[in-house]
C-alpha cells in the first residue's frame, strides 16, 4: 500500500509503512496543512476521478499538501472482504500519522474519505487516539458506504467520537451510502432521496457527495451549499427550519451540530451558490502548466 503525494504536475509515491519518507521528502512542505484522502471500493490512486479531481481543486489553493491513499489492493475484491479490511488500512494509516505529527502540528491534518474510505478514515483516526491519546482535528465523510457498516454488525465504520470533528455528506441515503447521521453535522444535499438531482443511478448518486465537496475546495466556492438545520427538505421548502444557514464542504464550521438539508442542482456547479463563471475561470487553476493538450 502506498501514500500518494500529488503536485500539480507530479505523483510521489512512498510505502504506507515507510511514511516518513514521504513526509521528509523534498517535495511535501510541513508549513503547509495536510489532506489525506482515502476513496473506495475497487479503486486505485492512478485509476479514479475522485482523486484527479481534489488533487487539481486543492493545487488551485495552494497551501496544501494532498496525499491519496492506494489501497486498491486491499478494497479491489469482493466488497464483503474490502469491507472488513478497513480496520487493518486504518491500523496502517495511524501509524503512518503518528510520524506524520512529528513535523506538521496536528490541528493541519484533514482527513477526508469517500464510501469505504470514510470508514477506513474513521479508523485510522481511533487507532491514532488509542496510541496517543489525541484526536485528529477533522474527518470528512463522503457518502459513507452502508453495506456491512449497520447497526448490530460487526464493523461500526465511521462514527461521532472519531476526531474532534466529524462532518458527513450523504448523497445516496440508505442504498450505497449511509442514510441515518453518523457525524456532529450531517448533511444532506438534495434531501433524504437517493438520487438527488440529475441522477438516475446509485453511482451517479454515491459519486455526487465527492463532487459536491471537491466544488466547495475551489476559492470563491466555499459558499456554494448553504445548508439548514432541519429535519427533511420538504419543511425547509415551507420555510419551517431556523434560518442558521451554514456551508458544506470545505468551509465547514467546527462547531455545528446536526442535520443540515439544502437544494442542489442537476449539473456543475451543484451548488446553489455556484457560478458558472466562476467555474469556467477555475478550469485551468490547479492545472499542470506543462500538460500537453489532447
């Protein structure tokens, strides 16, 4: 298994085990904050948009150091068994951040995890506690998977308690992802419906919470989702939820409970804060500015 370090132009990769190597490295800059990303089931680092896409949003900001996690060997077979590897990546990936603290203060590291990745995140987080005794400031859930992960089974996947904040998107509610909240705010884009706006399919579905968040990392974005706290979309259409509308995604607050529901849209950019304009002057931002045009 390898972490990924992502530059602009460049891929850097180094043993999960051999974490300090990455971390040492001339190319990861322990001034700036650290994003590690864990996607999920049957993907690979080299092989997935979800991880082309944050790379490039979090290279057009700049003060961040993106790391992917290649755990394709691990979650590339049979779901039940990637389902239950998670504990083990976690294991792995704690041990890799214990060194990780040793030259980046801790409240810079951002752990974020799409499907089976935000329960191999929520993982890494507790094993990191159980060593020492800290919790990682923030984990990100993106649709976490649903499969095997439900009450009375034998894995908890990610929960409440994890880190000290735990903020959750869930865009295809009880099929492939998580219906029911399972962080201190849970968001739901679209409402409780599995397929929210121009999807209509669960992987258009459990792809569109990446999406939505990888939006939100570009600057200028960072209020596109305006959530409020309320308990289904419908009373929010009739104006029965208090007006404290908060961000999802990468401006997140630390401090708010809950579940927050809001609108979407059916195409880029999803947010109903979003600006065509703004997005089309962002498509180069982040860009390798040697890539050579097909």
């Amino acid at each position: 298994m390898f972490f990924q370090l992502r530059t602009a132009c460049n891929r850097y990769n180094h043993p999960l085990l051999k974490a300090n190597e990455m971390w040492t490295s001339p190319e990861f800059d322990p001034k700036k904050k650290v994003v590690i990303l864990a996607t999920g089931w049957t993907t690979t680092v080299n092989e997935t948009d979800t991880i082309d896409v944050f790379a490039k949003a979090y290279a057009c900001r700049g003060d961040v150091n993106f790391v992917a996690i290649d755990a394709g060997s691990f979650v590339d077979t049979l779901y039940t068994w990637s389902a239950f590897n998670t504990e083990e990546l976690g294991m792995h990936i704690a041990k890799g951040l214990e060194q990780l603290e040793k030259i980046v203060p801790l409240e810079n590291i951002h752990l974020i995890g799409h499907s089976l990745g935000a329960h191999i995140m929520g993982a890494a987080a507790r094993y990191f506690y159980d060593s020492t005794g800290k919790l990682i400031p923030r984990v990100t859930g993106l649709d976490p998977a649903k499969p095997c992960f439900n009450e009375g089974e034998a894995l908890s996947g990610l929960m409440r308690g994890d880190a000290k904040f735990i903020d959750v998107i869930h865009s295809n509610s009880g099929v492939l992802g998580k219906r029911n909240p399972t962080g201190d705010v849970d968001f739901y884009p679209g409402g409780l419906d599995p397929l929210p706006p121009g999807c209509i399919s669960v992987t258009c579905a459990h792809a569109r919470a990446w999406e939505y968040f990888a939006e939100t990392i570009y600057p200028g974005n960072e209020n596109n989702f305006m959530g409020a706290r309320c308990t289904s979309l419908t009373r929010l259409r009739e104006n029965k939820c208090p007006k404290q509308n908060v961000p999802m995604g990468y401006a997140a607050p630390t401090n708010v409970k809950g579940s927050y529901f809001m609108e979407v849209k059916g195409e880029a950019p999803f947010g109903m804060g979003g600006d065509k304009k703004r997005m089309l002057a962002n498509e180069q931002c982040g860009a390798c500015p040697n890539a050579t045009k097909s």
